[in-house]
C-alpha cells in the first residue's frame, strides 16, 4: 500500500462554517496561499451553492492557487452539482466533493427515505458530477453511526459509478477510535474495487478523538486526512492538521508520510487564529502557547541540560523561533513588511505606510508586537471601505460617575455626532452610535478577549447584533476596550446599513 498520506484542508469551508469565523475573499485568498506553501494536497474552497460569496471565493482560490486540488462541496442535489463545476473552472485540478447521509438517523429523519432510494441518490450524484470533473470525491455523511454491511454497500456502489476518493465522516465525533480504526479495516476488506480509490477520514472532535480516530483510520488503509488548521470546524471542531503532520512526523515508526512543510506550522495556525477571530486555546497540541512552555524547575533543568529530555518535539520543527515573534516600537518598515510576508500578507506601498502607521501608535501604547496584533491592524485595514467608521470617541467613566460617551462618525463621508450616557462606558458609546444610526438594533452577545496578557494588551471584542430578524457579527480590536467595542458594534451595522 501506497505510504504518502494526502492532507486535504477543508478550514476554508468546514472550519469557516463555524459562527464568527466568516472571512471575505481577500481572507480567503490570504489563507489558502498559506495552505500552499504549507503544502496541503487538497483545499476545499468553499460549497458554491450557499451563497454568492462562497461562489466567488471557489472561483478566486481556484485562480490564486497552483498546486494543490481545489474541491468544492455539494450536497446530492444536480444544481449544487452544476453550480460546483462552474465554481472550479479557473481550478488547474478541480474535484467535485458529493454526498448524502448514510446512518439510519440521517436516511429516517432528515430524508424520509429508504436505504436503498439513498444508494440510489449518491450513484446519481457521482455519476451526475463526473460529467463536469474527472475527480468525484463522495462523502457518506454520519458514515461513524452508519452499520458497517450498509456503508460497504453505498461505497462499492459510489466507486462502481466513478468516485475517485470515498470519504467516511464521523459527522457528530461519536466513534470510539478502535471502532473507527475497525470501520475502516471492514470497508479495506469488503469493498470491491477500494483499492483503486482513496479512503478518507474525516472526523469531528465532540468527545476530544478526532485526532485518535483520524489515526485509527490511517493505520487501518484510509489515505488521505480531512484536518483543519487549529482543529477549528463546527461545534467542537475538526481533526487539527498541525496534529496529524507532527505525529507522521514523530512517529517514523508508523511509516506514513505527508508533504507538509511543518515549520510553516506556526505562522499559518497564528494567521487563521487572527483572521478568524478564534483564539488557540493555550494548551493546544503543537501550536498553543504554552506548547511548548516548561515552568516547573525540574523541567527547565532537564531541557536546558537536554531538550528530548522533556520535549518530543524541536520546536522549530514547526517554525516556533522565539526570536522572530516579537516586534517594537523600535522595530522599522522593512521588519513590520518582512514580517507581514512571513505571515502570507503582501501590502502594496500605501497599505504598508498604513498599517506601519497604526504599528508605531500601537507600540508606543505596547511594549511588544507579536504576530496576533499585527495581524489585528492588518484586518482593520482591510475593513478600510465600510460605509460606515467611527471618527471619534470621547467616554468619561469612573466609579460614582455616569458614564457618558461623545461620538462621531463618518457615514460615507458626512460627519454625524451624538452624546448619550449609559450604564458603563460601553454602553454609553453603544447608546450614542444608536442615536445616530435609528435602527431597532438589540447587542445579543458581547464578549472581550485578551490576545496575550498584560494590561496593556490588545483586547478584541466579537459582538452580535440582532436586527429585523436576523444577527450579524461584529468584530474589532484595539488596545482601548471600549473603543473596540463601539467599532465592533459599528462593523456589525455596516452588513446590514448599506
Ligand atoms: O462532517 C461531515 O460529515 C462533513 C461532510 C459534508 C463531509 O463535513
Ligand atoms: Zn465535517
């Protein structure tokens, strides 16, 4: 059997799924660069059919991006197919990823159908999508809970009609890893024709064994591996890439290779944790913050007499360099371009004037600049077009005082102002943006992060606004909290004030 594991990265659709994780096309673009130079073998760009903006970024990753497969999900449905394969056709290698729940849950309450209708839907579906594409990649979703006889059943009928990869998702994370391992073994054994495809995992991380299945999986005959950066994904997340590469990479004795250039690692999980506003919990395998930190004496000793000692990894085996993290305000141009570059962001000659603008005032209020403050005024650059800005921000605050904000802002170029007072600072800015903008705007959720530690740290705030039915997110940072609270309030209204 072949020992070239293929890493097919779907955070750009499975990940970019998850609430407050939203990017634009130019993200989008950012990341999958990243992902290319990491050297993932598959992107999965997007699932066409959802909106126009899903479209737009399969059609834009397919012209940015050279190497790697750019894939598309559709559900077994002939327009998601057809909309698909128009999506992919700038993509040098498209492949069209299909597919319908196969676990009795799925086939009873979700299709009201039968077994043998649902064999019959994904042979259509495969068979439908190999008319636009010659690579067909099917997925049996909740094929974790699906009975292993019927699941061969479906997988030796999909490959009869042309699937090139199978992919069997643990949609809802429910698989032990020995039961996932055995999953897979049974469909290596019982299935007609596997040999001529490639297996997939893809798991999701409900019980903490996305990572032990994804394993399980591999070691059982499955080649390729659905992961996304950090783990992110819906609910408790995906099967993290960083994860799966370190352990090919430290476990030489599995015998499993992958194209992953890992000390690309860091910077890329850094630049999605920024761009997706999801912050990598500290305790994260291989890219967390304190991965790789030893506090207690006893460790210190033993790695600085011997780093196997106490550590299984070189931390610059996945490009962790201590000295490449931090910037001051002493740091110039050329430092913040270079490591704009390392973090995959070109800016042209006035981005760069910007952004180091916003760097020196950020540095003089912050001792030290690390990659999620650059990335931080990077983003604010790129939201350089809304209609709508704040211009100016005045709060008096303090304990026996009301709070009262003064407020500016510029709404396609014309000044409007307002002053109200509140319950707190926030409130009062958050009052007074009201007062301007006369929409009935209800903030739903309301949560303040530190992005490393330190008083004078950069605090990012994500926010939901609810209006005329519908909630729309709103994110920003700023050392000031309660100037990144106004600003996420006003990125919200600016999706639905056009
Ligand atoms: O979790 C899942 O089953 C999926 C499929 C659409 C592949 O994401
Ligand atoms: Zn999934």
């Amino acid at each position: 059997m072949n020992n070239r594991l293929y890493i097919f990265d779907t955070t750009l659709r499975d990940g970019e799924q998850v609430p407050g994780c939203q990017l634009n096309t130019v993200e989008k673009i950012q990341v999958a660069k990243a992902l290319e130079s990491l050297g993932v073998d598959v992107i999965e760009a997007g699932f066409p059919v959802s909106s126009p903006g899903d479209f737009n970024s399969v059609v834009e990753i397919s012209k940015a991006v050279t190497w790697p497969t750019i894939c598309a999900l559709t559900r077994a449905v002939e327009k998601d197919i057809e909309v698909a394969a128009e999506a992919l056709k700038y993509a040098k290698r498209g492949r069209i990823h299909t597919g319908i729940g196969t676990s009795d849950y799925h086939i009873k309450y979700k299709f009201n159908s039968t077994r043998e209708e649902i064999i019959e839907r994904a042979v259509a579906a495969v068979s439908y999508a190999k008319r636009f594409v010659e690579d067909v990649q099917f997925y049996a979703e909740d094929a974790g809970r699906t009975d292993n006889e019927y699941l061969a059943r479906v997988i030796e009928a999909v490959i009869k009609a042309g699937a090139t990869v199978v992919n069997i998702p643990d949609t809802t994370g429910y698989c032990l890893p020995a039961e996932f391992g055995a999953k897979i073994k049974y469909l290596v054994e019982n299935v007609n024709g596997i040999d001529k495809v490639t297996i997939a995992t893809h798991c999701h991380n409900d019980l903490g064994m996305a990572t032990a299945n994804t394993i399980e999986g591999i070691i059982n005959g499955a080649r390729q591996a659905e992961v996304t950066i950090n783990g992110i994904g819906e609910r408790a997340g995906n099967t993290s890439l960083e994860e799966v590469a370190m352990i090919f990479k430290s476990h030489k004795d599995l015998g499993i290779s992958t194209n992953i250039n890992t000390p690309k690692i860091y910077n890329t999980s850094r630049m999605v944790s920024s761009l997706m506003n999801m912050p990598v919990q500290p305790n994260k395998a291989i890219v967390g913050r304190n991965a790789f930190a030893h506090s207690s004496g006893i460790h210190q000793d033993g790695v600085l007499k011997n780093r196997e000692s106490y550590e299984i990894i070189d931390p610059k085996d996945i490009g962790l360099d201590e000295n490449s993290i931090v910037l001051t305000a002493r740091s110039g141009r050329a430092a913040l371009k270079h490591r704009l570059h390392i973090l995959g962001i070109e800016l042209d000659k006035d981005g760069l004037d910007k952004a180091y603008e916003s760097f020196l005032k950020l540095a003089d209020r912050k001792k030290d600049i690390n990659d999620d403050d650059i990335m931080m005024l990077v983003g604010k650059h790129i939201n350089k077009d809304a209609r709508i800005k704040l211009d100016y921000l005045q709060v008096t605050s303090g304990v026996g005082l009301q709070s009262v904000a003064s407020v500016r802002l510029d709404i396609a170029s014309e000044k409007f102002e307002a002053c109200a007072s509140g319950n707190g600072p926030v409130d009062a800015a958050i009052l007074a943006i009201k007062q301007i903008i006369h929409r009935q705007m209800i903030v739903k959720e309301f949560l303040i992060q530190a992005i490393t530690k330190g008083s004078n740290d950069v605090g990012k705030v994500h926010m939901t606004v609810e209006y005329d039915g519908n909630s729309y997110y709103g994110f920003s940072a700023n050392t000031d909290i309660v100037a990144a609270s106004a600003e996420a309030f006003i990125n919200a209204i600016n999706k639905f004030v056009h």
